[in-house]
C-alpha cells in the first residue's frame, strides 16, 4: 500500500499533522432551572384525602339488588289472573275503565311495544298501556282509536298517579307516538336510588327485596308481537303483572316509610 511518505531528515511532521485540532469555543448557554411543582399545602392534601376516603366509603355503602339467581330461589309472586285482567274494546268498556282508574287516583303503569330486531329500525310504540289496581288490571291496545283515548286521557291526566320502572324510556315513545306527555308519574327507580341502590333495580330485584318474592319474566313474552290484533293469555298476564306488581311495591314501600302515603 502507498502512505503518507515522509523526509528521512525531517523529524517534523506534515504540516497539517503539526498540532491536534483544538475544539471551538461552545457559546455560553445559561442554565434554565426547573420549576419544580409547587407542594400542596397541608390543607388542601387534607381536603383531597377526606374527599377521596368519602367517595370511596360512599362508593361501598351503595346497595346492590339481589341477582337473577338469587331471586330465582324465593316463593314466587302470584299476581293478577286472567279472570282479573280487563281489555277493553267498546268505547262504553274504555268509558268505565278510565272512570274507575281515575276513581282510585293511583294505578300500576307500564307500557309494551313490538321489539325491533334490524338496525336503524324505529319503534312506533307503545302498541299496549297497562293500569293496575288493588284487585285488577286494564289492558288498552292502542290499535283500536277508543282504547287510544281512553289511555291518552289517563297518560296526560295530573289527578291519576302512574307508579312504574324505568319510566324514562316511556315519556319518549309516548310523545312519538300520541304527542302527550307522561305525567304525574313515580318511578320506583329513582326511589330506589335514593334509598341507596345503584342504577336501576328493576321490578325482578324490587320485589326481592321488599317482598321477599321471585318476579319471573318470559324473555320470549317480553320480545313477543305487542302489536298483534288479539294478545295471548301468556301476554296479557306479563303486562298486567309488570303494573301490579309496581302498585305492590310502591305499598311495601310506604309500609316501611320510604314513600309518603
């Protein structure tokens, strides 16, 4: 290989391997300090943590209902035969159910509708309203315009108090579909809230709780055509069961102070 070659009688070294090359001065930078964060006062970390064990004691006080399974092991709820529940069709019928509803002053309330299964699908329900009383139920279908009347009347009326479950999904399709608003209504829900129940507990866990009793409902009846022009014995006993069973509740309830007679 061919290097560098160097004067034998030199004892310099090449002019460019004279001295190392110095480094160039690095500019003056001056130094940021770091804010460092300011310490939370002893107050306020006082305040944080009381409000912390706070929510998080109050997070374990809440009440939880009963399971399916637990409830499935209780005597079950008996409720109105088909000898108590009542369709009426002629506009005299629809005149005496109203007039007795609104004679009692307070009724079990619920409402059905035919499921929709595709998405984007509406609902143009509710097709069933549902009254309770003491000692019977009231079955309106809505495909016959004097049931209709007679169930919009009772809806929009502020003397007939509707005691209910998850009322708030019923105020929506009540106003597509008669353009009323629900009133004078008490959503056992918000009662239970209150008492210290998460979410919604629904008619299945009220009952365990309150009544000790075992409220069974058919999946297949609840998804089932509400729209058809006659409704089976099988679902005219889940609605009028889903009303009285709420009036029951609503009694237990008052019995023990939580709701004022």
């Amino acid at each position: 290989m061919e290097g560098l070659q160097m004067d034998p009688t030199s004892t310099k070294m090449p002019s460019s391997c004279n001295k190392m090359s110095e480094p160039e001065p690095r500019p003056n930078r001056r130094r940021r300090r770091r804010r460092r964060p300011a310490s939370p006062s002893p107050d306020s970390s006082a305040d944080g943590a009381q409000s912390e064990h706070q929510e998080k004691s109050e997070e374990q006080t809440r009440l939880m209902g009963p399971t399916k399974a637990e409830t499935a092991l209780l005597p079950a709820f008996e409720g109105v035969s088909l000898d108590q529940i009542y369709v009426p069709i002629t506009q005299a019928e629809c005149r005496d159910a109203v007039d007795e509803i609104r004679a009692a002053g307070i009724g079990g309330f619920d409402t059905e509708a035919k499921p929709t299964f595709r998405k984007g699908q509406k609902c143009n329900g509710p097709h069933v309203v549902q009254f309770a009383l003491t000692d019977k139920a009231y079955i309106f279908q809505l495909h016959r315009s004097e049931c209709e009347n007679a169930a919009s009347e009772l809806i929009a009326s502020k003397e007939v108090l509707k005691v209910g479950f998850g009322l708030k999904n019923d105020h929506g399709q009540i106003w597509n579909r008669l353009q009323i608003p629900l009133n004078h209504v008490l959503d056992l829900d918000q009662t239970f809230r209150k008492m210290g129940y998460r979410g919604q507990i629904g008619v299945r866990g009220a009952m365990g709780v309150l009544l000790k009793l075992c409220f069974k409902k058919s999946k297949s009846t609840t998804t089932s055509n509400w729209s058809l022009p006659e409704l089976t014995p099988r679902q005219l006993t889940y609605a009028a069961n889903d009303a009285f069973a709420a009036l029951k509740i609503m009694e237990a309830l008052q019995a023990e102070g939580h709701i004022e007679k």
